[in-house]
C-alpha cells in the first residue's frame, strides 16, 4: 500500500458537461472524496499531466492516481492521448481507464493495443453507472499498486 504521503487523485478527460456531472456526482455518492480534476479535451490532458500551456508550472511530480479518459473528444482524441502517455516515460505506467459510451469493436481494440488497463462502457442509466463509478473509484484509487519512478 502507498505511504499517503502522495494524494491521490483522478484526472476526469470528458468533454461531455453532463457525463462530467453525472461521473463526479457518481463519485462523490460513492464516497470518494478526492481531488477531481477535470480536463474537457485531449489537448487540455496532456498540458496537465506534462505541466504545459495552462497547467504551466504544475508540479508534474505528483500524477493522478488514475485516468478516467473519454475516446471522443475534441482536438486530440483519446486514443491519442493514451498513445502519447504510453510513449513518455513520465506517464507510461499512469493507470488509464477509457470510459465511453462507444461499443465499437474497434475502439476496445485501439485502446487495449495503445495500452489502456481497462475499457469500460458509460451505462444508460444513472443508478448502473453509479454502481460502474463507485466501483472503478474504489479499485483505482484504494487497491491497485503503480511503481514509482525513480523508486
């Protein structure tokens, strides 16, 4: 288990206002209680993780805990944000959950070849995604162990 010395937090890329709602409602029903920040595009992701453009001067040692990352989203989708993240060693180990609404067979595939660690499906209804959120919330930022660089 980690130290609690790093907080933990989760990096919420969804450019949909209501699905953004709905995620970090879901999350906060669940319990979670940390830092959720909220970037709307892909383009606004990466200047987060890698502390440029507007997030310029953020501390890029401490990363979210996990990535809760939409496919289809503007400037830079996600499947390539999650190439980038895979391709820089600051970034490649950040778990990454895609979480959309797409049930297309090839974008499960793009995102387990590109190295997601998991794909989950947005459900219909409020109470079922609740129950997906709480679950992924729980798992990511309570059990699952990342290295630590430089460790």
């Amino acid at each position: 288990m980690t130290s609690g010395l790093v907080p933990r937090s989760i990096l919420l890329v969804e450019d949909n206002p209501d699905d953004e709602e709905l995620t970090i409602r879901a999350l906060r029903r669940s319990g979670v209680l940390n830092e959720i920040v909220v970037a709307r595009d892909g383009v606004e992701a990466l200047e987060y993780l890698y502390g440029t453009g507007q997030y310029a001067g953020r501390n890029t040692d401490i990363q979210p805990t996990v990535i809760m990352l939409d496919l289809n989203l503007p400037r830079i989708n996600g499947i390539e944000v999650l190439q980038r993240l895979r391709s820089d060693e600051r970034t490649r180990f950040l778990p990454v959950v895609i979480l959309t609404t797409s049930n297309e067979q090839r974008d499960l595939l793009d995102s387990y070849s590109n190295g997601c660690n998991s794909y989950i499906r947005k459900p219909v209804d409020f109470l079922q995604f609740s129950e997906t959120v709480h679950q992924l919330g729980m798992y990511w930022l309570l059990l699952n162990e990342i290295p630590t660089l430089g460790s």
